[in-house]
C-alpha cells in the first residue's frame, strides 16, 4: 500500500510513544515506548537509509505545499473535521476504545436495573460502553 506521499509501507517505521508517568505491565513492541528519550534512542536503532537526500528534499517540499496557511478559519475547519471524525464513529456503533462491535446489553442489579446500553463485544477485556441515548 502506497501513502498520498507515495511513500511504501517500508518506508515508514510507526512510534507509539508515551508520556510523563507511565508503567507498562506487559511486554511492549519495540515501537511503542515511555519517555521522549526512549523515542531518540529508537530513532537511533533504524540504520537503514530508505530515502536518499534529494528523496527528503522532495517530502518536506510535497509536505509543505499541503499544508494549510495557519489560521484561525484552517483552526476552526480541522476542529470541526476532528468532531466530523468522532460523530462518525459514534454513528458506526463502534467501541470507543478498541474499534470492536457492540453489543446491545441491559443492566441486570441496581437501581439501574433493566436499562439497556451498548457494550464492547471484546468485554471483559475491553470495558467501553456507549449509552443508548447518546448512539
């Protein structure tokens, strides 16, 4: 699969990288790391060349001729893209925080008993949960 900057998969090395007071309690990929000086020292570790000097010339240049004139009005258009994006997703009656399905549910106990809800359908491992009036 090519990118829009016509760039290939192999080309392109993903980083998940996170911040302040994180403690992971799992084995992570080597991607995905705490700290931004755990990001240079992974940076560091890709020694291949993928893309020679005139290549990068070019990128930057494709990257700045799409960008749009900071602004308060490009501001407002990204907002309302991004609320445009979480709209959608709300309206695919997707889960929230993993992506998976949902699944029509009711609460069983409580004084909430009987009320029905979408629930994740990865549950237990994924707790997302979106109220039926807000769907």
């Amino acid at each position: 699969m090519q990118s829009l900057l016509g760039l290939k998969d192999e080309q392109l090395h993903s980083v998940v990288v996170f911040t302040g007071d994180t403690t992971f309690k799992t084995e992570m990929p080597e991607n995905v790391i705490c700290g931004s000086g755990s990001c240079a020292r992974f940076i560091m570790t890709k020694t291949k060349e993928v893309f020679t000097r005139e290549e990068v010339v070019e990128l930057a240049s494709k990257i700045q001729e799409g960008r749009l004139t900071p602004s308060f009005k490009t501001d407002r258009r990204h907002v309302a893209h991004v609320r445009e994006i979480v709209k959608d997703k709300k309206d695919s009656n997707l889960c929230p925080r993993c992506g998976s399905p949902m699944v029509l549910r009711e609460i069983k106990k409580g004084e909430n008993a009987g009320k029905q809800f979408w629930g994740c359908s990865k549950f237990p491992r994924c707790k997302g949960i979106v109220e039926i009036s807000s769907v």
